[in-house]
C-alpha cells in the first residue's frame, strides 16, 4: 500500500474549525430553491454548500437532477452568501463541467465508489488538477473497495481528501435507512489518522427525527464534520424529502451538539484513565484466557463427537445457548446485539476447532 499524506481539512483554503459542516438540499431543483435555501443556511456555521445536480436514482421515472444548469445556480447561490460550493460527480464529463462552472470541491457518491472502472475514470480526469475530493463509502459495506477509490483519486494527484461515512445497506430491515456499521470507518481512520472523516447523518437516518442523534455519535467517535441535507422547503422537495431539515432547524441540530476535545492537559484525568486502561488491559487478557479454555473444552467434546459419529451442529443445543446467554448479558446491562454476535463469533470458531478434530484422518491421508 503507497504512503498516503492527506492534507487536513485545515489546509483546504476554505473557513475551517470544528466541527466541519457541510450543508445544502439533496438535489438543485430551481434557481428560487437554491438561491432561497442557501439565503437562509448563510446564518448558521457553514462551512461549505452541498447541492446535488446530477442524481443516481434507483428508478429511472425519479428526479434525476435538474443538470448542468444547476451548476451555475449553485455557484451563484454559494457567491451570494460567501460560501464555497461542492457537487457529486460520477462521470469524466460531470468533472468537465463542475470544474468549468468553477465549482469548489467535488464528492464521489456511494453508486460510484462501488465502481472502480468509473472511479479511475474519473481520477484520470482529475489528473493536473488542484481541487479537493470526498469520496463517500460504497453502498456494501467493504473498507477495501473504499480505500481503493480514495487510493485512485489520491493517485491521480489531489491530496486535499476526505471520506464521507453515508452508511451502508443492508437486508434486513433496521431503523437506519443506511446502517452506519461504525467500526469500519472507524478502521478506515486507524489506518490513515490524517485522513480528514466526514459523516452524512442524512443518507444515514432516512429521516431527520435521527439525525441528531446521529450526528453527536459522529462527534463523539472525533469526526472532522458533518454532511446535512436541508432543504427550505423539504416536505415538497423532489428527492429525499424526509431526511432533509429546513435550515432553522439544522441551526437547532447544530447548536444542540456537544463538541467534545481529542485530549486533555488534566494530568489528574490523565493519570486515572491510564489506570483504567491498565484494568482493561488485564480483564483482555482473562478474557482472552477464559475464550482459550472455552476452545479447549470444545475440542474435547469434539472428540467424543467423532467418536461416536455424531453431527457438530447441535441445533437444540445452540438454540439453549443463544436463549440462556441472551438472559445472562440482558441481565448484566449488556445489548442482545451484542451478544448475539458475541456467541455467533465464538460458535463459529468452535465449530471450526471441532471440524478439524472431525477431518483430522483425511489431512494424514492427504500428506
């Protein structure tokens, strides 16, 4: 993997402080609407204006966005009130014409960063270039298939990059419109800390009654900022309608956040946190003991399984497990979710262990 050095939001040209927040409707859709919209969002902390004017939409009978006649609304809108404008791009022309209408800063959406053909095509249209670009993670939720769109366009010459956290889908049916699934951008950022992370409560939530909650997670988990959809009309808006928020009350979302500081001088805080780190520390390490000893019992009833030819899968057995142990983490202040893939993950190893007791013959014959 190339040595990545992204520069910080801070380095963009743009009014940086923190949280950096991102805000405009989900689609252009008149020149009043824009021009409207963006007059009311210029009173709260904006920092930069989102308008989409091409949209990807599953049905081809959607609002499709209003097109490149757009552009020029945006960016009038954006001079009006002393914002820079960002747009979606998922084509080499799109490129073409956002960086002719002078647009500030394009993003890469979730139908596209699912694609690397159409990302490197439009890296290569970005070579030469000096213009920043978020990329938004793809619709499934795989950190290679984002990190590789973030690596083409890195590639192509822009440093100026940030990554868009929009959530991913999902089959079954949950109260997230896209599943946030935090621990993978929250892997993304382990491996490049400089890499500046944006979250978009709105394609997140599906509807703005979360959007808040949403968003002070993103903080308190040390996003750099915000990606919100607010439109000034929103119940009427021609795509996304539930999930955008009239601009007075993204002034509310975004008074309400607690920003919370990465660190502290507090040597007192200091010194009880890495006590109770080292506390961590040792209960990993039963833990990690208890799980070992778990696997060891699991191997001998594996044994006595081979020996009297019986199947691994008991289902009656794990129906037993999964019940009594849901109750025993509900009663100790655990969530179920939790513990359900906390026993899936541990069944699952157990019955790997047990397999290769069962198919221990055929390895010899094989060798």
């Amino acid at each position: 993997m190339m040595d990545f050095q992204f520069q910080p939001l801070s380095n963009w040209g743009f009014r940086n402080s923190h949280p950096f927040i991102i805000a405009g409707p989900c689609g252009v859709e008149s020149e009043e609407q824009i021009h409207a919209t963006v007059r009311e969002l210029s009173k709260y902390p904006i920092h930069l204006l989102r308008g989409g004017i091409w949209k990807p939409r599953t049905r081809p009978d959607s609002f499709q966005g209003i097109g490149s006649q757009g552009l020029l609304w945006l960016k009038d809108a954006g001079k009006e009130n002393n914002l820079p404008v960002m747009v979606e791009v998922a084509s080499p022309k799109h490129v073409e014409e956002s960086l002719k209408a002078g647009i500030d800063v394009l993003w890469i959406g979730a139908r596209t960063t699912v694609n690397p053909f159409l990302v490197q095509e439009i890296a290569d249209a970005l070579k030469g270039v000096d213009i920043p670009v978020m990329v938004k993670n793809p619709i499934n939720p795989e950190l290679e298939l984002w990190i590789g769109a973030i690596e083409r366009v890195y590639k192509s010459g822009v440093h100026r990059i940030a990554a868009i956290h929009r959530g991913f889908s999902a089959f079954e049916k949950t109260k997230y419109r896209n599943v946030p699934n935090w621990q993978i951008p929250i892997e993304l950022k382990r491996r490049f800390a400089d890499l500046p992370l944006i979250c978009d409560p709105s394609h997140i939530c599906g509807n703005r009654d979360m959007i808040l909650e949403v968003s002070q997670t993103a903080l308190d988990l040390n996003y750099d900022g915000l990606m919100i959809e607010s439109h000034i009309d929103p119940d009427h808006a021609l795509s996304d309608a539930k999930q955008q928020l009239i601009p007075s009350e993204l002034g509310k979302v975004l008074e309400a956040l607690v920003v919370r500081q990465h660190s502290t001088d507090d040597v007192i805080f200091l010194n009880l946190l890495e006590e109770l780190r080292d506390k961590i520390d040792r209960m990993d390490a039963d833990l990690l003991h208890m799980i070992s000893e778990r696997m060891k019992v699991a191997r001998e009833i594996g044994h006595y399984k081979k020996e009297n030819n019986m199947t691994i899968l008991q289902v009656e057995r794990w129906n037993e497990i999964l019940t009594t142990r849901l109750q025993l983490g509900i009663n100790k202040e655990l969530t179920s979710e939790f513990i359900l893939k906390l026993y899936e993950l541990i069944h699952a190893e157990s019955i790997q262990q047990q397999t290769k007791i069962m198919n221990a013959e055929k390895e010899k014959v094989k060798e």
